[in-house]
C-alpha cells in the first residue's frame, strides 16, 4: 500500500521584510573641529608610530600612537 502524499503549501507573499533600524532623525552635519579633530588625532598617532621607530622610544609612545589612531577611526563612525 502506497504511502499517500501530503498537499503542497503554496508561499505566502507577504512583500519585503520591515526594517528594524530606527528612522534616522534629520541630524546636523558634523562641526568643522570635528573634521579637524579627528584627521588631527590620526596625524598625531602616525607620527608618534614612526617617532618611535626612528627614535627608538619606548614602547608607551608606540601605545600611545596607536591609541590616537583609533580614537581617530572611532570618531569617523559619529561623523555626518
């Protein structure tokens, strides 16, 4: 005896899936120190990095360096 075959479902089109990000409120652009601040802090990091290399420093400016990289690479993640 053969077994019987269950009925296909058909798919439910229900269209695109919302998306669950908040709407963006119409913000300001970001300030003109802000910019300036932030390249600065990257600039400052890098010469510090390669002060340290040529000048051989201690480790604390090559911490230091990489510190104000960062600092500038997360600032550019609040940047409008």
């Amino acid at each position: 005896m053969p077994m019987p075959e269950s009925k296909r479902r058909k798919p439910k089109y229900v269209g695109p899936t919302p998306s669950r990000k908040p709407k963006e409120v119409n913000r300001e652009p970001s300030p003109s120190w802000y910019v300036v601040l932030m390249f600065a802090m990257m600039a400052l990091g890098v010469s510090l990095v390669l002060l340290r290399y040529f000048l051989s420093w201690d480790n604390i400016v090559l911490v230091a360096g990489l510190g104000f990289i960062a600092g500038g690479f997360l600032m550019t993640t609040g940047y409008r």
